[in-house]
C-alpha cells in the first residue's frame, strides 16, 4: 500500500480502530471480529496496531447503505 497524498501534497493520515469505530458508530470489538470473519472495511497491519485508510472505510460505507 503507498501512501496516498491529499491535494495540498500532504500524506492522508490512517485510521486508528478506535476512530473508525466512532464513525461507523459501532463497537471497537466489532470491528475486531469483522476483521476475524473477513467483513467490515480493509484493515492493515501496521507492526501490532490495525489501520485504515479513511476512503476505503467510506467506500465500504456508502456499499453497505446502497
């Protein structure tokens, strides 16, 4: 995965399990057994922590909703 730039050049920041969850509104713990089952948006490992990278988890979102 490279990282991506936003229009000011600047590197788009991953998501942290924690964000992700307050803005799906769902649990931490959910996230973690989608992730477990292969659902929910694409996380990446980065060292022990789980990121994500804010378009997928708002492409995933607007798939689910449709």
């Amino acid at each position: 995965m490279s990282r991506r730039r936003n229009d000011a050049g600047d590197v788009v920041p991953l998501w942290t399990v924690e964000t992700v969850s307050r803005y799906l509104g769902v649990p931490v713990a959910t996230l973690y057994q989608w992730r477990h089952r292969g659902v929910g948006p694409r996380a990446y490992r980065v060292g022990r922590h789980l990121r994500y990278d804010p378009d997928v988890v708002r492409q995933w979102l607007e798939s689910e909703a449709a």
